[in-house]
C-alpha cells in the first residue's frame, strides 16, 4: 500500500524534514476606537416638557452630531444598563439582533463598546440602517434603545434573455436567491459577474441590465440579457517578429484557434490581455528590454470569428558587459566566475538570456550548499547602463551560516513498520556529522520518489512526495513539538 512519508532530522546543529511542512501564524492588528459617546445627550425624564432628541441615523464610527458632552453619573446604579430596547424590526427577531451586541442588562454602561455595537450591526446584511442609539438615563439604570430599518426582502429573482447559459448556473454565479434581503451592492456585483461569466464562455460582447432591482423600493431583482453571438477565434498572425517564429510565439498564448476551429478557440478578453503580457515577458527573458507587443482585432461580417494580428517592436537586444559578485566571504571573486556560464569571453560581450542566468543562480548556490550553507541565496540583478543595449550583471550573496547533519528522524503518514524507516535511511546518502549537502538532498528524494514505496503525486499514487526540507537549529524544538502533537 503507498503511504505518504515525511522526514525530520535534527539536533542542535541542523534540523531535516521531509514531507509536508505547514506553518500558521494569526496576527491580531491593533484595535483603537474612538468613542460615539464622548458627547451623548442622556435624556432627563424630569417633566413632560423635557423632549426626546431628534433620531441621528449614525454610520459606522460616526458620532451623534447633536450631542452634548456626557455627564458622569453620580450613583453607583445610574452607570449600571438597565434595558436595551430594539425598535423597527419587523422580520428580524429580536434576539437576533441583540446576539450581535454586547451592551447587556446588569452591566456598567461604556459608550466604546456601545459603538462597536453599533458598528457591528451595520455589518448585517439585513439592516439597511441604523438609527440612535438613543441613550435615556434614569435613577435606576440606563436604557439603551437602537433603532434599526431592515431591507426589503427578495420575493423573486429572475433572469430574462439568457439562452447559453441557463437559470440555476447564473443563481450559482450571482449568489442571490428568492427570500433574501434585498442588497443594491450585492445586485450591481451580480450584474458585473453575469457580465464576466458570459465573457469566459465566449459571448464577449453580452450585455446585462438590471430592469428591477436597483431601489430600495424593489421586491424583484429582474436581469435583462442582451446575448452576443458565441465567438471563436479563427487566426492568429504576428508581425516583426524575427528572432522567434510565429510557431514559437503561438506556443506562449492562450487565446489561438481551437481543435477543427470548433473545439475551444472561445475568445476570453481577459486571456487576450494576459497573452501580450506572456509575449512581452518571453522577449525580456531574451534581453529585448525595450520590446513592444501590440494586437488588431479584425471580426469576420457575421461577428462569429475572430482574427488576432499580433505586431511586434522587438527593439535591440541587449549583451552582458560584465559579471561582478557582492556579499561573497567564503569563496572569492575568480571561484565564483568559474561557476557562472553567462559572461564575457575573450572580450565578446554574450546575449542576455533570463533562462541562463537562473541557471548560474542555481550553480552558486550549490556551491554553497555543497559545504553545508545550505541557506545561502544568491539573487541576479541586472544593471542598465548608460550606453544602449548593454548590462552588467550582479550576483547579490548573502551566505548564511556552515551546517552539519543532526540526528536524521523519519515520519511517515499512515502505517509503516520498521523496514521502511530503514529503508528511507538507506536512501539518505548522509549520516550525522557530515556537512549538508544539498546536491545529495535532492538525490535522496529522487531516490525515495523512484523507490515506489510512498507516494509520488501522480494519479496511481496520489499524495505528496517524499521531500527533505532543512531547518535551522533554533527551529528544532519547535518542529519536534508540531510533529508529536
């Protein structure tokens, strides 16, 4: 039976680990509140001529503008909520709303939480909008009353003109339903995505209104589809191009006739766009800085096909003046200029190419991990000079620290025995005390991967590979413990 593995292997000099690694870290942002209730008028029940104010319809975190500074209550029982009365909800149960508070009965009063009451009300979706609060202070107590206007609920959410795509897929891409309530947000959104969803399916140029729906007034949301004819592409040229065929080009895009022009081949705009930046970054990769890329779009008379003219500035191509290394100890300049490929030689400045200078990223930092920095980076940086069409290269490094193998763990997911520990050790190639190297470490993983032991990802064997990932010792007492929890 496959089974999923892990490794872990560690002590106080180095910690490895292969399998799947997970790490979540919660963060709680800084909370600071300015008070509604720094300036609230408490209503007087002295006489009848004293009079309730004005209802203030509050947004969140705005304070009462017709307000007065809060008096401090002088006994003991006057700081204490006596009631918290809700008003203006008609479908909304009472309690549903005083879930979302938490200024309770039997409680000292505090106008910050009162305001984050408030603000969290306006939060339901359900609420249109909230008025008050209204604060009335007796011998006795304090009473809170907030007043709240609900939305109108959806009686029924229609969908007029839509042939290509039915009812219930555009239900499942709008999100809203019969009963709900009405949100004029929600339904706008829903137009845009009923507007995008018709795009992906290659109908371009449909176009949605909203004929009910958009007052506040409304009981019926009411779509009107304007379809467009469904659209395929039928060629795609390019124009200028010389250092790439049209074949290698059409190899990058997307948006290309489909199989016997009727399978696939759907114009997606979105595509369309992302396809000039792919053909742009393609021709930077190459050391055409410079290069432009624009598109024509010509559409046959019934609107069905499409034509894509792509038209190409490729621009100069630019060389390498120079390779120069910053941050390297350990190794000096001439060790390092013998590892790179992508440099000068014999006074000829080489074509830029993206793809070589990756590839020497990665020979440096092998020949750092070979001696046990194995958390050396090396990051390339292309420096433009002043005079066209030239660049320098610099390999920016930061080294890290030597690294020796600890003490080599095994975890596996699901159930193994000890053979298969055994095994997973056989295959490491390291043992404890020698320098990591991360050549050997990828070798032992290809080996795991080839030993049909574990699983490797593919649809026979579905999982995760087997992998070694390398910790720093500080990191060992918290890996150990993440692991037997």
């Amino acid at each position: 039976m496959m089974k999923q593995i892990r490794f872990l292997a560690g002590t106080t000099s180095c910690l490895m680990l292969a399998g799947l690694c997970g790490c979540m870290a919660t963060a709680t942002p800084g909370h600071s509140s300015q008070s509604l209730f720094d300036t609230v008028r408490f209503q007087d029940d002295g006489g009848p001529q004293q009079m309730r104010p004005d209802p203030v319809a509050l947004s969140p975190g705005a304070a009462s503008a017709n307000s007065a500074e809060l008096p401090t209550p002088t006994g003991g029982q006057a700081q204490i909520v006596k009631q918290v009365l809700i008003t203006g909800n008609e479908k909304l149960a009472e309690h549903q709303i005083l879930r979302q508070i938490r200024t309770r009965p039997g409680r000292y009063f505090d106008p910050d939480l009162l305001q984050q009451d408030v603000n969290q009300l306006w939060k339901m979706r359900e609420i249109r909008r909230v008025n008050g609060p209204y604060i009335d202070q007796q011998a006795d107590g304090i009473i809170v009353t907030i007043d709240v206007s609900e939305r109108l609920y959806m009686d029924r959410v229609q969908y007029i003109g839509n042939r290509a795509i039915t009812d219930r897929q555009l239900a499942t891409e709008t999100g809203l339903a019969n009963g709900q309530p009405l949100d004029l947000h929600a339904v706008k959104m829903a137009k845009t995505r009923i507007e995008d969803l018709y795009e992906e399916k290659g109908y371009p140029k449909t176009e949605v209104s909203i004929i009910e729906g958009d007052e506040f007034s409304d009981r019926e949301v009411v779509f009107l589809i304007h379809e467009d004819e469904l659209q395929r592409i039928g060629w795609v040229t390019f124009e200028g191009n010389e250092i790439a065929s049209d074949g290698r080009l059409r190899s990058f895009i997307k948006s290309k006739p489909g199989i016997l022009w009727y399978l696939g081949g759907k114009v997606i705009r979105r595509e369309m766009e992302e396809d000039l930046l792919r053909l742009e970054s393609y021709y930077r990769s190459l050391g055409f800085f410079n290069a432009r890329v624009g598109r024509e779009l010509k559409e046959s008379n019934d609107g069905r096909w499409l034509t894509i003219r792509y038209i190409i500035n490729e621009g100069p191509r630019y060389r390498v003046r120079s390779v120069s290394f910053i941050g390297n100890d350990k190794y000096s300049p001439t060790d390092l200029d013998s590892v790179v490929k992508l440099k000068p030689k014999s006074g000829e400045s080489p074509e830029f190419n993206a793809a070589r200078m990756n590839e020497d990223v990665t020979r440096l930092q092998d020949l750092y991990g070979s001696q046990g920095y194995v958390f050396a980076k090396v990051q390339a940086e292309p420096r433009f000079l002043e005079e066209p069409g030239l660049l320098d290269l610099v390999y920016n490094i930061s080294e890290g620290e030597q690294y020796r193998v600890g003490n080599i763990n095994v975890v596996i997911d699901g159930e193994y025995g000890v053979t298969q520990r055994q095994v997973v050790l056989n295959r490491m190639g390291l043992r404890p005390g020698d320098l990591i190297d991360t050549r050997r470490l990828r070798e032992a993983e290809a080996r795991l991967v080839r030993s049909q032991l574990f699983s490797d990802g593919s649809p026979n064997s579905p999982g995760n590979p087997p992998r070694v990932v390398v910790k720093p010792p500080e990191l060992d007492a918290i890996g150990t413990r993440s692991l037997h929890r």
